[in-house]
C-alpha cells in the first residue's frame, strides 16, 4: 500500500513538473481531487471573446483615435481558463505591443502563492496620436492556458492563441471620392455648356 502511494506522489509531481517546463497550468484548485492527467487537448472547448469597441469597422478617423478592447473567457465547474498574455500590432507600427502579462516568480512555477492572480477577463484603453494616413488596421492577439474535466476523474490541459483585426481608415483618403464628385459634375457641366454654345454660334453662322 505505501508503494502505491509513494507511486501516485510521484506520477502527480512528474505531472507538476511537465505543466511547469511546458508553459502551461492545467489545475484549477478549485477542482475536486483525485483526478488523472491525461494530456493536452490541441482543441480546446473554449473560445476567446475579443471585443473591438473602437475603432469601429471601416470608419474614417483623423489622425488621432482610441483603441478600446476587452478579451474575456466563460469559466464553469468544468472548465477553467486564465489569460497568460494580451497585446496588439498596429499596421503602422513595426512590432507588437504587450499590454497585459501573466507572471510567476518562483524557479518552475512549483509555489502558486506568489503567482499574480488569474484573470479570465481584461480590458484596455489607449489614445494614438499621429496616425500615419491611408487604410491602417489593429490586431489584438490573447494567449491564455487551462483545463476542463471529461469523464470520469480525467483532467486534460489546452492552450489558447486567438486574435481579431479591425480596419479602418485615417485621414482625407477616404473623403477623395465625395471631393472628385462635385469635381467631376463640374466638369460635365462645363462641358455641356461649352457644347450648347459652339451649337448656338455654328447656327448663328448659317
């Protein structure tokens, strides 16, 4: 019996050990105990929602605007999921932005005491001045890890990467159109005119 035991601490430390050196936390303390790892799910039952609530979809925007996001995730008693990381790349910036980061701050991430706590929703705001002008676009990418029970005592672990762009426009390029419009009936009014004339004086002519 001892062996048994000394033989299930040990499965549950390898598995501790694996979710450390692959990155990802499979245990919800809140989950009842025993359970069985039984691996990773390369497809999760859960979706991120990213919500892009400015700028909006194709919309002309000045050189300035604001970048207003929430990313968020629905746990239930069977499944548990934390974001690890969030962040956005803008069309005119070289690199992406992270705005929210996930920390552990033991070697292995063996101690969740001293971990920042784990949020399944997060939002953000920025202001961006100077927009370069032309059609322009912001992805906003989420990392984020879990686990879920199936039958029985198993337990397996996912891993989530999900992103959502959002287009739009900056500056005057999108008000050529509405200018070359009333250019444009100028221009045929124009020419018009200059038709009617020449008819008035080639009959003036006869």
């Amino acid at each position: 019996m001892l062996v048994k035991r000394k033989a299930l601490t040990l499965a549950l430390i390898l598995a501790v050990l694996f979710s450390a050196v692959a990155g990802i936390a499979f245990v919800n303390l809140g989950f009842a105990n025993p359970w069985l790892y039984r691996g990773l799910d390369p497809s999760p039952p859960v979706n991120a929602e990213i919500s892009i609530f400015s700028p909006k979809k194709s919309t002309a925007y000045s050189s300035n605007l604001t970048l207003n996001f929430n990313v968020s995730f629905v746990n239930s008693t069977d499944v548990f999921v934390y974001i690890r990381s969030v962040c956005y790349k803008a069309s005119w910036e070289t690199e992406n932005k992270t705005v929210y980061i996930w920390n552990y701050y033991d070697e292995y991430n063996l101690n969740p005491y001293d971990d920042d706590p784990m949020i399944s929703e997060y939002s953000h705001e920025q202001n961006f001045t100077n927009i370069p002008e032309g059609r322009q676009n912001i992805t906003i990418t989420v990392i984020a890890s879990g686990s879920y029970h199936a039958e029985g005592l198993s337990v397996y672990s996912f891993g989530i990467n999900e992103s959502k762009t959002v287009d739009f426009t900056i500056g005057i390029t999108s008000l050529s159109a509405s200018v070359l419009i009333p250019i444009a009936t100028s221009g045929a009014s124009v020419a018009v005119v200059s038709i009617g004339l020449l008819a008035y004086f080639k009959k003036r002519k006869r």
